[in-house]
C-alpha cells in the first residue's frame, strides 16, 4: 500500500450544512493524560472570526489558526454548524500531542463557489519541532464535503498541522479531523508550531509504484489499473472506504476492483449487518446504486470485499455493505464458488497467517436466477461476464512487501458468471498473468519484477505446494 497513504471518498449529500455520522468512541479531555481510541475534532466548540493568526480552544484543546478562521456561514461547506476556513497559505496546527496514530481522516471542500486550492497534511513526531509531509498533496475542487484518509501507522508523541499549498485567494474548508489508534492525549507540552510558509512539490499520486508501501496496507501490492481520486476519470476512480480500497466505474456502475488485507485484527464477533446502502460520497451527478436496485434480478448483491472479512467491529463490517462494493452475482457463484475460498482465506488467517486479496470482474453479460441478463436496475447497473480473485499468503511478521516473494502462496481464480458454475473453486484456478491479460491490470506492480516473474505464472495446485509452468 501506501507509506502514509491516503485515499479519497467522495461524499455526496444535498445540503451544505449536513446531519454528521455517528462520531467514534467518545473521550473526556481533563488534565494531562486522557485514555482514548479514537479522537475527533468537529470544530463546532471554538470561535474566531478573523483570519489574524491566533489559537482557538476547541473540544480536543488548543489548535493555532494562521490566515484561518472558524467559519459559520452559509457559503461554508459543513457537517454542524462550523468548520475551518483556510486562504492564501494558512496553516491548521495542533498545539497538543497524541500518543500514536493508525490514521487520520478529515472532511474538506472548496469553499462558496471558490477554484480549487491545494493542501497537505504534516505530522511532527516527539517533540520535533520540523513537521513532515505525510501522504501525497490533495485538491480541494468539489463543492460539497469530500472525506480524505491517510494511514500514519505510527507511534509515540505526534502533531498534525494541515497546510494549504497552492496560495492565492481560493479558500477550503475542513471539517471533522479525526484521528484513529490514539491511545492518550497529551495537553500543553513544548512541541513549536512550524511556521515557515513551506511549498512542497507535488508526491505521487496515490497507488504508483514510486510511493513507499506500508505493512497492512489494503493497496500494498500495487494499484491495479492505476485508479485516481479526480472525477474526470469516472471509470477509473479510486475510492477509499478505509476497510477497502477500490476502483469504481461510473459507467458499470459498480466497482472495477477491490483490494483489501485481511489479518487476525480483522475478524472479532460482529455481526453481519446487512445493510446494504448507496455510498452517498459518490460525486454529485453520479448514479447511487440502492438495495432495492438488485430487487427481482435474479442475481446476489455480490460483495468483493466480504462481511467475513470484517467482523473486528459494526462499523468495518458496515462498510463492506456499501453497494460500490457489490456487483450482480450469480446466487451460486455468490453462496457457493465464491464462499467457499473466502472461508479457506479467512482459516489461512486463522492458521496464523496474513492474506492480501484483490478481486474484480469484467466483461458484461452473466446468468443468473432468472437467466441470462447483460443490465439489471433499468440498465443502469453493468452485469459482469467473469469474477476474479488473486489471493497472496504469507505467515504473519512486518515488512510485508518483501515477504511477498517467490516462495509465497498464491491463488488466482477466474470463473463464469454463471448460476450453473462448480462449487469447487479450484476448478477455476488459473494464473495471474491471465488475469493481467483478460483485464489488462498490473497486479502485483510493487514487487520486484523478478518475483512477479515467478508469481504470476503459477498455478496455484493446494497448500503449501505450487508448481511452475
């Protein structure tokens, strides 16, 4: 995946003052040390109406706003009553510490009717007072709230600050910065606040190989079709839904792949959920898929990334519900082929194992239920022709890219849409590069390709054993 990876939903919604989700576990912030898991900022205690530089109290504590104000108006884009508003070269900084962080999310948007501006987010790490450039450089172009995530994955004392690039008079607002894996908060402290008005050339976009992966990461073995967070590639747009990462087809009106790990954190005793929903963080314009979109088509709601996958709480199980994650799948495929391997990856990983999948489909036309069917929900939603699975095991450790090697176990599969297909997946074992050629994906484009030499023209024939052609 991605060394501080980020990866963008974007989110829909009609207002520009939205009801907010359910925000993460709750914390009382009293003293100097205070137990959390997550930690969110709203920005919704707090005013300052200037852009003059000055600190401001919020629910979290105290944060310094430079050519930034607390915006409360009707041109500003938000899920309460407030957000941040940023012009020029202002800075959002954190003027306390966090013991650790998995991510970081917030909410941002051009704010009115401005043009886009450019920002990035920056962490200082133990009393450091230089802050760092964490994940590539964001675009604020959209008028309603887009949700970006960034994966830290790191320990001990952090800051954040959020610096906008581009300069000028465009503004952005942000709002609902929350950061994931805290376990306290430290109040106060002597970390200095940057101030230099730094520019930062622009990083990589997301998912090209030039960007350091991380270990867990759902994107670490590449970005298969080189999928971008910019609407104008509507059939290659990358999405982040945090539990998965995807490229999503507007046209198809579904996803093109999905990529996921799979660890012993992942599976816990949530139940299944089932609640199947339109991912309302589509672009405006685009059509959302609904439950009721599959209704009397003869085919599953087929998720790519499966509810079994992600059983560690309600929330991540939640997410798999989302309909971009789902494509009309033969009921026999779905209940049978298509569990049956997902049963065998979740027992790797119960057998002290560690599992990167990536699936997807293409072509149009499958057989269902009712028979043979090219579209369902009036057209809009593409049936696909063929449904695909590349599966990589390695026992569990750290530095996972360079144990993803020739000696590691992997599994690809190829099947038919069809309702009348064998219930033994390994009937449909195939090889990576024939996935590569019928899709025209690059698959494993992080590793070396001397190792994908190896790996992707083997044909999986059982644990442990595979054989070269």
């Amino acid at each position: 995946m991605l060394a501080a990876v980020f990866l963008l939903n974007a989110c829909g919604g009609g207002n520009r003052s939205n009801t907010p989700p359910a925000s993460p576990t709750s914390v009382s912030y009293g003293g100097n040390y205070t137990a959390a898991q997550n930690l969110t900022e709203d920005f919704e205690q707090g005013q300052k109406k200037a852009y003059a530089a000055g600190n401001v109290n919020f629910k979290t504590g105290a944060w310094l706003l430079q050519d930034a104000l607390v915006g409360s108006s009707a041109t500003d884009y938000k899920t309460g009553k407030q957000a941040v508003r940023i012009r020029n070269s202002g800075k959002l900084s954190m003027l306390f510490d966090v013991n650790g962080a998995a991510t970081v999310t917030l909410k941002h948007a051009a704010y009115a009717e401005d043009g886009p501006s450019v920002w990035a987010l920056f962490v200082a790490a133990n009393g450091n007072a230089d802050f760092v450039q964490t994940g590539p450089e964001i675009s604020s172009s959209n008028h309603r709230l887009q949700t970006v995530t960034f994966n830290i994955n790191k320990s001990g004392r952090l800051r954040f600050e959020i610096r906008k690039l581009s300069g000028g008079k465009n503004r952005i607002n942000l709002d609902d910065f929350t950061i994931t894996g805290t376990q306290d908060v430290q109040s106060g402290g002597n970390v200095a606040v940057s101030t230099g008005d730094t520019i930062i050339n622009p990083k990589p976009a997301v998912g090209t190989d030039s960007v350091v992966a991380n270990d867990n990461d759902n994107l670490l073995c590449g970005n298969p079709s080189g999928a971008t967070a910019d609407e104008s590639n509507y059939n290659n747009y990358l999405i982040n839904q945090q539990y998965y990462a995807e490229s999503y087809s507007k046209d198809r009106c579904g996803p093109n792949w999905v990529c996921w790990h799979l660890g012993s954190t992942d599976l816990g005793s949530a139940n299944r959920l089932n609640n199947f929903r339109a991912d309302t963080k589509l672009p405006m314009g685009w059509y959302e898929a609904q439950d009721y979109s599959y209704k009397n088509s003869g085919f599953d709601k087929g998720h790519n990334c499966p509810s079994g996958d992600r059983t560690n709480s309600a929330e991540a199980n939640g997410a798999t519900f989302l309909m971009d994650n789902i494509v009309p799948q033969a009921p026999l495929n779905n209940q049978r082929t298509w569990e049956h391997l997902e049963s065998f990856c979740r027992a790797q990983v119960q057998a002290g194992n560690e599992v990167y999948v990536m699936m997807g489909s293409y072509g149009t036309g499958g057989t269902g239920s009712k028979g043979y069917a090219e579209t369902i929900d009036q057209g809009r939603i593409n049936v696909p022709a063929r449904i695909w699975k590349v599966v990589a095991i390695i026992p569990n450790g750290n530095d996972d890219l360079n144990r993803i090697n020739s000696s590691a176990t992997i599994i690809a599969i190829d099947t038919p849409n069809d309702n009348s297909i064998n219930p033994n997946w390994q009937q449909y074992v195939c090889t990576v590069r024939d996935i590569e050629k019928n899709t025209g994906y690059n698959l494993f484009s992080r590793l070396p390709v001397k190792v994908q030499d190896v790996i992707e023209t083997t044909r999986y024939i059982g644990t442990p054993k595979t054989k070269r052609y």
